[in-house]
C-alpha cells in the first residue's frame, strides 16, 4: 500500500512539475514579444484606395524593419526603414527611431523629418482612457480614446489587444487595432500618421515578423495570399488570364505563354515572397523570359511583367518545386 501511494503522489509530482515548466516557458514566450518589439522586427502593411479603372482597388507594399539602435538626447532608440516593396526603383530609407518606456507601457516616436518626440503607443490604457496626441506637422492634437480591450490568440500566444478610436474636429475619424506586442494592425507608426485609415484610402497590416519567425498574418486579405502583394491590374484588351507559367510548378525550365506576337516587347521581373527582385530584363520578347527551376529555392514567386505596347503591369504567380 504504501509503494502504491508513493507512487501515485511521484505520479502527481512529475505531471506537476510538467505543467510548471509548461507555463514558464509560456510565459518566457509570451513576454518576449511585450510590450513592442524593440528589434529585429519586420511589419508588412498595404496601402489601398480606390481606383476608376479594374480592378477598382490598387494597392501597393510597404515593409517596415526594426534594426539597429541610437542614441538621441541620451535615450537609446531602435532605427526604423521603410522598403517600398512594389518599387522597381527599391526606394528605401529611414523612417525615425522609437524607444520604449517600460515601466509606463509607453511607445515613443522621432519622425525622419522633425527631431519632437511624439507618443506612439501607450499600452496601459484601459476602456475610457483619453489621451492626446500632438504632432509637429498638425495644427491641433487630437484625441485617441481607448474603447474597449480584449485578448488575441495570435500564433498560440495570447496577445492583449485594444479597439482604439482618433478623431479630429473636422470630423475625421479613424478606428484601429492595437495589439500588444505587434502594434497598430494597420501600420507600425500609424499613431505617427493620425490615421491609417478614411474614406478614401487604407492601411492594413498583412504580416508581422519578429526574429525572423511569422507572428502574424491577416488571413482576410482581400487583395492577394502571403505577406506581398502587386497589383493586378486587369485590362480590357490583355487581361491577366492571357498569361501563364507553364509548367507550373516548375520543375525544370519554364516559359512565359501568352495570346501576343513575338512583336510585343515586355520589361519582366521575378519577385519573392520578401520583395525582392531576383531576375529582371527590360525590353525583352515573350519567348526570351525563361524561369529555371535551379536558380531559385523553393517557394512561391511572383512573375511581374510590364508590356510596352499598352503600358501596363500584370502579374503571374508560379511555384518552384
């Protein structure tokens, strides 16, 4: 009786011991990504708005990426770029820096083009908290009132998050995601911005990237799959479902196929899923633009071409196998 009780309880004791662990490490991960990520962090956010002609929606990239520190009037900061992932030109620079004030759960923000500290984040609000904003390239602060908090299940962590409304007195308004750990699920200085989102146009965050694991995704994007999106561009005379990759997947070489003469000349670019251009050409025939299977690694592809005879973009995706 006695070995049966001492074992029961060793038992008891190792799937205690087991659950302890368990919720350390939980808890190790979760604090990791609290209250903002201070480095080696990448946001990817499109920017949409209305356009008069198909597809109606045109979109483009952006991506931001945490890296590297400074010093700016005795604080430390963590520098902020910004790549235009759409761009053939590869425009990128610094954007300003941000530092973290932990004990207040407060994000601060220096824009590229001021040398003001403005407040970016402030994670201790709760519903009906009121704070303002004042930014250097505004007349007026504004508002940002906290309407309500909640909890995301965000890659297994829970994440809290915050319902947060801006507003100006000219009546524009602007309703927005925090989430703690990530920042605005619009873009990552959206406070910066006032707001990334109106009538006319919008902001959406597609990915979060910390420590080159994927944290986020919106699953609900509208526009295209993954974290990079280029813009269709569906035309009336050539339209997309004129183009294809074939074979695709490619296995070995690929040609471009398409409802066009030789005659037609066409700039192309091959894209991956970070938004960089891998292999490009200008002024090219259909039949020249190959894709062998070799030169690249595994994966999803964007194939961008652009046609000389009737200026316009369409875009082909292709699987490397």
């Amino acid at each position: 009786m006695f070995n049966k009780k001492t074992k029961t309880m060793k038992n008891k004791f190792i799937v205690l011991i087991g659950v302890l662990v368990l919720l350390i490490q939980f808890n190790m991960q979760a604090q990791e990504y609290l209250p903002f990520p201070q480095d080696s962090a990448v946001w990817y956010s499109v920017y949409s708005w209305p356009d008069p002609y198909p597809p109606y929606i045109y979109y483009y990239t952006y991506k931001y990426e945490a890296k590297g520190d400074t010093i700016i009037n005795d604080f430390e900061y963590t520098k902020l770029y910004l790549y235009l992932t759409n761009d053939s030109d590869n425009k990128s620079g610094y954007e300003g820096a941000y530092r973290i004030d932990i004990e207040n759960e407060r994000i601060y923000f220096i824009d590229k083009n001021d040398n003001t500290e403005s407040l970016l984040y402030d994670f201790s609000l709760v519903p009906g908290d009121t704070i303002f904003i004042q930014l250097d390239n505004m007349p007026e602060s504004f508002p940002l009132v906290c309407l309500d908090t909640s909890t995301m299940i965000i890659n297994n962590i829970p994440h809290n998050s915050y319902f947060i409304c801006s507003y100006l007195s000219n009546g524009t308004e602007c309703y927005t995601t925090w989430v703690r750990g990530i920042g605005s699920l619009r873009m990552p200085i959206e406070t910066d911005w006032f707001c990334a989102a109106s009538f006319e146009w919008m902001f959406d965050l597609t990915c979060f990237f910390y420590k080159d694991e994927q944290i986020y995704e919106w699953e609900e994007n509208p526009y295209f799959e993954g974290c990079i999106g280029t813009n269709v561009g569906i035309e009336e005379c050539e339209n997309e479902k004129s183009f294809a990759v074939a074979p695709n997947p490619v296995t070995g070489t690929s040609h471009l196929v398409c409802n066009t003469s030789n005659n037609t000349m066409f700039d192309y670019q091959i894209i991956d899923v970070n938004g960089n251009v891998l292999q490009s050409a200008l002024g090219v025939q259909p039949d020249d633009i190959l894709i062998q299977n070799s030169r690249f690694s595994k994966g999803i592809y964007l194939l961008r071409l652009y046609s000389h005879n009737i200026k316009k973009y369409f875009s082909i995706k292709f699987i490397i196998n």
